[in-house]
C-alpha cells in the first residue's frame, strides 16, 4: 500500500511542474511578445522556452 501511495505522489508531482512549466512559458512570452500565438506556442514547449529566457535575458 505504501509503494502505490508514493507512486501516485510521485506522478502527481510530475504533472503538476509540467502544467507550472507550460503556464510560466506561456506568461513570459505572453508578456515579452504581447501575442497569443507566441505564448500558446510556447507553452507547448514550457520548460525549454522558460529555460532559453533565462539564458537569453
């Protein structure tokens, strides 16, 4: 019982930090670019997009 409890943490963890990945790209290129299509696209990529700013900016 204790294996399943910790593997459903586990994976709910990992879905949450792709969903704040996808969320932080979309905000930062929603902001930097002032378009829709920009963020949109770019929350697809989410933790790579957030990832190239910092190095960027």
């Amino acid at each position: 019982m204790e294996e399943n409890q910790r593997r459903r943490t586990v994976t709910s963890s990992v879905k949450s930090g792709i969903g704040f990945g996808s969320a932080l790209a979309m905000v930062i290129s929603y902001v930097s670019w002032h378009s829709v299509g920009w963020a949109i696209l770019h929350g697809i990529f989410g933790w790579l997009y957030v990832i190239y700013y910092v190095i960027k900016y």
